[in-house]
C-alpha cells in the first residue's frame, strides 16, 4: 500500500495567503498531496492547502484557490 499523502513544497508557504472560494485569511501552514479517494481500486490524488486562520484553527482548501492576501497599509 503506497503513502496517502506527502507533502509538497509551495512558494508561500507560512506567509499570509487568501482563500478566494470562501474569502477567509490566515497564514499557509502546509501544501499536502493527498490520495482522496473513497476506493481502494481507483486513487484520487489532490493538492490541499492547510491555512491557519486568525482563530489559530487551520481549514483546507485546494491548493488552486490560495493567493498572497493583500497587505494592509493602516
């Protein structure tokens, strides 16, 4: 049985970074291929970015969706 996951190295990794389905800020924590799939017979491998939000909780989204968030000048 192979791993289900590895992780992947990414530009913005533990810089602030915009999750633009959803809006939500926080700082790119981990880039991880991961194997999605719910059978043993056909894998589904798929990029997640795990970002930290400002309430210290980390959420998922695909690592496509994430940008460097827009520094704020105040």
């Amino acid at each position: 049985m192979s791993e289900r996951y590895a992780y992947v190295p990414h530009r913005l990794l533990r810089h602030r970074v915009r999750d633009i389905a959803s809006g939500a800020e926080g700082e790119l924590m981990a880039v991880i291929n991961k194997n999605v799939s719910d059978s043993a017979l056909r894998e589904h491998w798929m990029e997640l970015a795990y970002i930290r939000g400002a309430s210290g909780r980390e959420f998922t989204t695909t690592v496509d969706n994430i940008e460097p968030a827009a520094v704020s000048t105040v």
